[in-house]
C-alpha cells in the first residue's frame, strides 16, 4: 500500500503536531507550519490529531496512488486536481488505486495539508514523524519528498467521517494586510519608544529570506535603548527576536531552541496559522494583547478541536 | 568521574528566582540576569530535577523543559493547566506547579557528568576568524589558540540546533561580541568563539560566532542514546590538532 511520488512539488514534507519533549537538546519541536490545517484534515478522514499529514508548501507535487484510500487536503488552496478534477480544502474522499493527485494555479495560502485515513507509515523519531530537513532526520529519509519516493500507507475502506467544520476554520482567501496579534517579548522594555510604536503601527512585509525556521519581515527598523549582548535563552514558535540590524525575524516551525537576539514581541499562538499561510511580499500588520486575553483564546481554540476529535475519534 | 564533577551544591535559599512569560505557552524561570557559574548550575539542577518528575509521570502539560545559561524555559500546553486548574490563569498554574517544585530542590545532588576531550583544528580553511580574533583581541593567533585549549571549560547548556553546546567561561581575554551580521551557513564541526564562551556546530548552521576552529567530532546522531555528545554540567577541554589529523579523523580526503 504505497504513494508514489512522480514530482515532488516546490517543499513537501511530512510534519505532525511536533516533536516535543527534546529541546533540553537542541532538537527543535518542527510540526506543522500551519497547526490548524493539519488537525482537520486528520479530522476529516478520521486520524487522531496527532497523526502524520504532508505538508504541501506552494507548489504541490504529483502523486499516484497505488491503493485505495482516503484523504482529504486542508489549509491552502493550492489548485489540487485528482484525476483533473478540481479538488477542494475542506473534504474527505475516496481515491482508487492508480488515482493521480496534482496541483495547478493556486488560490490562496502557502501551507495546504493532506491527509490519509490510517495515517502514512513513517518510523518515528524522538516520538515524532516530523521531518528536520535542516537535521536531516524524520519523516521520510529526514527530508522534502524527492521524486521516485515510495510513501508506505495503510489502506483504508472506512467512509469518510462527517465532520462539521466549525465556522471560521477554513482558511480564507485573506485581505491585503494580515492582522497578527502579539503578546510583549521578554526584551520589549529594552527597545526605544519609537521601535515599540512602530511595531505596532507600521507595516512589516515578510521578504522572500524566510522558510520554515523562521520569516525575516522588512520595515521600520526596531531599535533599542542601548546594545545589548543577551544569554541565550529558549525562544518558541513565534517569538520576534531583533538581530543587530534593526529588522525583526519571527521564529517558525523550524526555529532553534534557544536564542540570544532580543526579543520585542511574542505573536499569540491563535494568530500562528495565519502566520504560517503568508506569501513573500505580503503585509503584515501587528497589534498588542496581554497574556491573559492570549492565554483565554488558545485555551477556546484548544476546547473547540478537543471537541471535534472526540465527536469523530 | 572527577571529584569536582561529582560535587553537589545545595542551592541556598536566599537566593530567589522570578517567573517571566515568553508568550503564551512558555515560562521562564529566572535565576539571575547576569551570568554566573551558580545561577547556571541552578538552572542545570532545577531542569534535572523537572525532568526527573517528568519521569515518574508528573507535570501533565509541561512539555518541555530547556535549561539555558541562568534561565530555565518550560513549555507547557495552556489548555491542560485551564482543565486542572479552572480558577487560574494557565501562567499562575504553571508557576505555582514550579514553585513547589523549586522549594524541593534545596537537596537536589548534581546530577553525574563527564569530562571529555575535544580535538580542535585551528589552522587554514577551518579557523576562517582566528586572524580577526587574534586583531580583536590584542593577541597573535598563537596565544588565541593557547587561551582557547588546554584548560577544562563547563558545558553551559546545550541549544539553538540538536547537540550544539554553548562552553564557556573562557578567560576574560576571550572577549569579543558576536558578528554584527551572522553566516548563513557555517560548517558542520565548526567552534565559535563569543563573550568568552564557545559553540560547536553540530551540522551546517547559519550562525554569528566567530569560527577560531573545526573539531572532527560529530555532536549529535539521533539514532543513539542519548543523541548529544554533550550536556549541560559536563567538562571539556580543547586540544589543538593539525590539518592532516583533522582530514584523518573527520575522514577527509586531504
């Protein structure tokens, strides 16, 4: 019961809810860009949450499926086809064996997701079938799909489960300028009134020197009062940290452990997926919430797809 | 194991800590904000001692617990400590968990380390900065390499990428601030030299230390238990080798 991989696609890579519990050695937590996304199209045929979904960066690949299976794509549209029928985020379906999945023109978003009911059969690393390109290990061979692949899967007869998608999960085609939410960062005192005004009041593009460790956004430069050399401390998805040059980089799925630039600001959790769907140019607009406001809507999030599992596990 | 290594220190009670959110899924315990050989042995301790609760299967929703240089950063999943904890915020929780894990830790013993050797080439292609240290610090490259080796440095903590250490203190004429712009890519068994610590690239990394050196060791390999070389609480020394015995050992062809 195999997937063979016919073109790879610009970056496709397996990624999971992330390799936790290993950062006390570097190991970085990896997982999806795009949390969200990757939770419903497990849902949508049926896996846990946690389970292995392919992470599909812009570009999709082409793929035949050599069994019958399941699968359902989630977050980007990025123009998916079966057979040549268009394929929409968002649905479960059956594929038949020789089904050839490709991608055209997209839509909108970067990050689309697809999953397959049973799960791809990936060997585990540190608990995780996340893939560390960057390290070289986990998913499969610890890189990007290449083509000629063979993606071991178990095949699946069940029907797809019906998932009522609750308003709002669907990523939407988004607006000129993205709004993300932000908490204070550890240093944010440090830097000068002015960086502090215009983080949260100009506009920030994300530059084209950004992949899954992390987005090197361009704009007003962040100074602060006065240089500093920091210990190196943990940082987390989502953490802006400002090197010496003034332009602030935000830490992805792929960041390191720990850091040692200051850290202006930390983007609330609920805003990551937004995040993660961004295109190279695209606007980003910030603004500030506190720890409690940030805490109470990860814990909503967290309830409403906790319910949504239980309703279809 | 040396006498030293396998001392233990009691932390003192005096001696408080604070909590500091680093967003809203990770806490920092701060135990000083300036370096020194105590708070990092506290944070090398009070990690060990979280870890080893983890262990017997408590702290449901701490994910991951990072010791750093004098901080400890502990992950932790919001939404487990709102089911347990309804009447606080997630961040109280935590810190409340923390705190009466702080107050055992009084007669932690320090957890067993090793000492090992790292052998290091500073000569040609694999010192691209000896020079610029040497210039920055008022020293020729001779003396850099003298001051870098021969003596048993701590390892401080272990982050940024898988197995990368952060080693230090080195002397005080050790000290020269990071590359105002870092590498992108820096090569797989590189030694960084910065503010008198020292790093080891594990694997190609981008990275802002100056590189005084390359060792041929490899840092991290997944496969083994545990996948690290190093931890934080072990000691290495540097030792010069030449070119030919780095090729060798690294396997290269010359």
């Amino acid at each position: 019961m195999t997937i063979k991989v016919i073109r790879p696609g610009l970056f496709s890579s397996f990624q999971d809810s992330g390799r936790t519990g290993f950062q006390h050695w570097g190991v970085p937590v990896n997982g999806a860009m795009d949390q969200d996304a990757h939770a419903l199209a497990n849902l949508l045929v049926g896996n846990p949450t946690r389970a292995a979904s392919l992470e599909i960066t812009l570009q999709g690949p082409v793929l035949c499926f050599q069994a019958k299976a399941l699968i359902a794509l989630a977050g980007a549209d990025l123009g998916a086809r079966l057979d040549g029928v268009v394929l929409k985020p968002g649905h479960a379906l059956c594929v038949k064996p020789g089904a050839v999945l490709s991608f055209e023109k997209r839509e909108y978003g970067v990050q689309a997701y697809l999953a397959v009911s049973g799960g791809y059969l990936l060997q585990p690393v540190m608990n995780s079938a996340s893939t560390y390109s960057r390290g070289g290990f986990g998913g499969l061979c610890g890189r990007a799909l290449k083509a000629g692949d063979v993606i071991p899967i178990c095949s699946s007869f069940a029907n797809p489960p019906r998932v009522n998608i609750p308003a709002g999960w669907l990523l939407n085609p988004s607006a000129s300028a993205v709004s993300i939410r932000v908490l204070h960062g550890r240093e944010w005192h440090d830097f000068s009134a002015s960086a502090r005004h215009d983080l949260l009041n100009e506009p920030y593009r994300m530059t084209a020197a950004s992949d899954r460790m992390g987005y090197r956004l361009e704009g007003a430069a962040l100074d602060l009062t006065q240089p500093r050399q920091l210990l190196s401390e943990s940082v987390t998805f989502g953490t802006v940290q400002v090197p010496a040059g003034g332009q602030p980089i935000v830490l992805m799925a792929d960041r390191q452990t720990t850091g040692g630039y200051p850290r202006i600001a930390q983007v609330a959790s609920v805003d990551l997926p937004k995040l993660a769907q961004l295109m190279p140019g695209d606007e980003i607009r910030f603004s500030l919430i506190d720890l409690p406001t940030a805490q109470a809507l990860l814990v909503a999030r967290m309830g409403r797809l906790k319910k949504l599992e239980a309703a279809h596990s | 194991m040396s006498d030293v290594n396998c001392e233990t220190r009691p932390v003192p009670a005096s001696l408080r800590w604070q909590f500091e959110a680093c967003g809203d899924s990770c806490l920092v315990v701060v135990f000083a904000t300036l370096f020194s050989a105590q708070a990092n042995w506290r944070a090398v301790a009070f990690s060990a001692a979280l870890h080893d609760l983890q262990a017997c299967g408590e702290l449901c929703g701490i994910t991951d617990v990072v010791p750093a240089l004098v901080t400890v950063g502990v992950h932790y999943c919001p939404y487990t400590f709102a089911l347990q904890y309804p009447h606080l915020t997630p961040f109280d929780a935590v810190a409340q968990v923390l705190e009466n894990a702080l107050m055992g830790l009084q007669n932690a013993p320090r957890t067993p380390t090793k000492q090992l050797e790292i052998p290091v080439c500073y000569e040609g292609e694999y010192a691209p900065d000896l020079l610029h240290i040497a210039n920055a610090c008022a020293m020729t490259p001779s003396e850099v390499i003298a001051a870098h080796s021969g003596q048993w440095v701590d390892v401080l903590m272990v982050g940024f990428a898988p197995g990368h250490p952060y080693i230090g203190m080195h002397q005080p004429a050790l000290k020269l601030a990071r590359r105002a712009v870092p590498r992108t890519v820096v090569k797989q068994g590189s030694v960084g030299l910065a503010n008198c610590q020292s790093v080891i690239y594990p694997s190609d990394l981008p990275g802002g230390w100056h590189i005084i050196g390359r060792t041929p060791l490899s840092l991290f390999t997944p496969a083994n238990d545990p996948p690290c070389l190093l931890t934080g609480g072990d000691q290495v020394r540097f030792v010069p080798i030449s070119a030919r015995e780095f090729e060798a050992l690294a396997g290269v062809r010359p």
